[in-house]
C-alpha cells in the first residue's frame, strides 16, 4: 500500500487570514469582522479547504466558509465593538484584558472538564487525561493540541489560544499506563485533541504503542477531522503510509481501531482524495465513524444531513452522533433549538435506509452524560421532551428515561425544567420546593420539579 508524491500543506492562522487570495475579495466589512473576531476565537484554515471546500460564489453564506471563517455575529454587539475599537487604537494591553474578558464569559471548559472528569493517580491530577465514563478514558498528546483546520463552532476553542491554563495536554505516558493499569475496567482510550493526525506517525506512535502493553484497553479510537480538512494525511502525506501500517499494528494486536471522524457537511466527503483516504483506513482493518454537532447555518437541514449519512455509508463508514452543539464559545450564532434539531434528525432518517439510520440524535454531551432527546410526548400544558441518557457518569443511568417540560426556545439542557434529576448529581435548595442541579461552569443550571 504506497501513497501517491507528497502534497505540501499550507496553512493560514487567524492573524493571516486576509492574506487569503479569495478573502481579499471579499467586502471590506466582512474583512474587517474576520480581524475582529480573530483578535478572540482561535481560527485557522488550509489551503485543501479554501481551495476545495468552499464555494468562493456563494461566500460568506456558504456553509463550508462559515465552519471554518468567523463572523461577526458570533460575538456579542458590545464585545465585538469594544474590540473593533482597540484594534484601531493600537492600545495592545487593553486589547489583551478585554479578549481575555470575553473569552472567560465564553464558558472555555464545558461539562466539567476541569472539575469532574480529571482522575487522579497517587493523590495528583494525570495531565492530559479525562476519565468521565467508566469503560472510557480521553487522552490528549502534547503536540496533537491543534488542527490542520479549525471549525468555527468548536467546543474545544480553548485548546488553540496559548492559555496554559486551559489547555490539557501531555507528553508522558507512563503515567497515563499506571493509571490504566489501576483502572482495568477502562476498555477504551479516546485520543483527542485538537486533532492527534497533526502529528507525525513518529509522535503518535509514543502515545499509540504503550497502549497495546495494557491488556484491559480493547479499544483504541482516535478524534480527527483531517480525513475532512486534510486527506492528503492519508493518501500523499509522505509518512501516510507510516500511519496506516500503524492501524494495521492495532488491529493486529487483536484490538478494534476506529478513527473518529468529523464530517459536518456532504461536500467534505466530495473529493475524490477524501473519499480515497477512507478506503486506505478501511484497508487496514480500523472502521470510520462519523460524528458532528446540528449547526446552525451550516448543516440545520434534513436534506444536509440525509445527504452526509447516504455519502459516508457510500464509502463504507458508518453514521454515529448527530450532536447538539456545546454551551461554550459563540454558541448563540451556532445553536438549534432543541425541537427544531428533534424534527431535522426525524426528517433526515426518514429520508435514508437502514444502514445510514444508524447515527444517534440529536445528542447533548453535558455533564451527567450524554443525553438524547428522544422526541415530544403528550399535547398543550402536558407537553413534554422524552430524554435518554446514552451513556452517564453514573453507569446506573445509562438507558434512563427523563422528561422534561416542553420549550420551544429551549437549546440546552440548562434551558429545560426536568423531572427526577435529583439522584443524578449534587443538588441545593433553591426556594419554592425546587431544586438547582449545577451542571456546568459557570453558574448555569436546570430547574427541577421536586
């Protein structure tokens, strides 16, 4: 299995966006929102996207330029005026302290993820490490904390702005190893990022090798959106090959390999090399899974989302998650109401076979869990969301059944009123017989019948 000649990757960070040929054409007040709102979200893109993704025509309405381009509606009027002012004033330290202002009202670690979900070995937190479910732990190498592309909706937004302290990051793994060895009931390793096919095979072999000498983990996945934003990974890249011969050695080891892909539009799956690289990777034994969040603007269609699911059974890999976008960054310019995202997944499957039926949706990762809304039961003031958690915290609530007060606006699961959350997490009193359930950082919370 040899790759085709190298293609040379390019890339342009948000502070060099509008040396972009095709930017440059753009009206001047969408340039001017690009710097702006770069100044506070991390963004960069490749020249794969920019030249074979995105419909230049139709920019900046069209949905590849808005998952990867900022606007300026994904700040708020205030905070985006303040920073437009500074920037022309040249006043850097003011910038600086309004940017990190702004981004800490951004919520920069959903869900607990750096109160909840950080083991710990020996009394000391393991670096680079999130353990949330029981059967599944999160590894984040060092040098895979970036992108080939960046996507304008992304959770993972504080892993790119070179704030140390938000950032998880490791470059040991012997004592992530100790930490699997104490855990044997951890079956999977989830590595992540950022994106781990940044590195070179040669990196991701230190963090994929020391996993194969742990008997208990089964399983061994990795999160990318390069088979989208940069398939030449795969097919030209000149240890492409190296990568490959990688997943073949999992598979080898009697594990299941699976890369965890991100597809959030049908065009990505277009190009003849995308489509290719998902054949390599099927070659060496690993499956493809897809996974992306409902996004407003870009892919809030039944017909995008048919269209997705039919091109990845196409090229043989299988649907996953249809997410429900985070509470953190521009969440407000991103976000779909939740009974929208209920009749687009219903419309969507309603559309396709059974083989691309199997995306599971729409789905909130939140703190107890990930937690589906499985449709609406009942009429007028009895009207109610079904949920269900698909996997918790707690694994007694995996497959648990919730109802929650019907609200049309309702986005989140911090918008919902929800009965019998109370055994799930650590509540308080908050007047009135209700209870508050605090479920992100922050201060956000769900009210409770009790």
């Amino acid at each position: 299995m040899r790759s085709p000649p190298s293609v040379k990757f390019k890339a342009w960070p948000g502070g060099r966006l509008l040396d972009i040929p095709q930017v440059q054409a753009l009206a001047p007040d969408h340039r001017e929102a690009i710097e702006t709102v770069a100044r506070v979200l991390p963004f960069r893109v490749n020249r794969y996207v920019v030249d074979e993704l995105i419909d230049w025509s139709a920019a900046p309405d069209d949905p590849i330029f808005r998952l990867t381009f900022p606007d300026r509606r994904m700040l708020a009027e205030q905070d985006f005026e303040a920073v437009r002012s500074l920037v022309a004033s040249g006043d850097s330290e003011r910038l600086k302290a309004a940017v990190a202002g702004i981004r800490a009202r951004l919520n920069p670690h959903p869900a607990g993820q750096t109160t909840a979900n950080v083991p710990e070995l020996d009394g000391e937190p393991v670096q680079g490490l999130q353990h949330k479910y029981r059967e599944t732990v999160l590894l984040f190498p060092s040098a895979g904390q970036t992108c080939h592309t960046y996507c304008s909706y992304c959770f993972r937004w504080a892993q790119f702005i070179g704030d140390a302290d938000l950032r998880f990051a490791t470059r040991q793994m012997e004592p992530v190893v100790r930490y699997l060895r104490a855990h044997p009931e951890v079956t999977d390793v989830l590595i992540t990022g950022g994106d781990p096919m940044v590195m070179k095979t040669r990196v991701l072999r230190r963090y994929v090798e020391p996993l194969l000498d742990v008997p208990s983990v089964r399983t061994v996945r990795i999160g990318t959106k390069s088979v989208a934003w940069w398939p030449n990974r795969f097919v030209t890249d000149d240890d492409a090959d190296d990568a490959l011969r990688l997943f073949e050695e999992v598979v080898a080891s009697g594990r299941h390999m699976a890369l965890m892909a991100h597809y959030s539009h049908a065009r990505e799956l277009q190009p003849a090399i995308a489509q290719q690289a998902v054949r390599r990777i099927h070659a060496t034994g690993a499956v493809v899974r897809c996974q992306a969040p409902l996004i407003r603007r870009v892919n809030d269609d039944a017909n995008a989302w048919a269209e997705l699911w039919r091109a990845q059974v196409a090229v043989g890999a299988t649907p996953y998650y249809m997410f429900v976008e985070r509470d953190t960054g521009p969440r407000g310019w991103f976000e779909v109401p939740l009974a929208r995202a209920v009749r687009i997944y219903r419309e969507a499957t309603a559309q396709v076979g059974g083989l691309a039926r199997t995306a599971r949706g729409p789905v909130m990762s939140c703190k107890p869990g990930k937690l589906r809304v499985v449709g609406v039961a009942g009429a007028g003031r009895d009207k109610r969301f079904v949920l269900q958690f698909l996997q918790a915290r707690d694994p007694a609530n995996v497959g648990r059944l919730l109802f929650a007060t019907w609200d049309a606006r309702a986005a989140w699961v911090d918008h919902l009123t929800i009965e019998g959350w109370d055994e799930l997490t650590s509540t308080s009193t908050n007047g009135g017989g209700r209870r508050a359930l605090h479920l992100a950082e922050g201060g956000s919370h769900v009210r409770l019948f009790g």
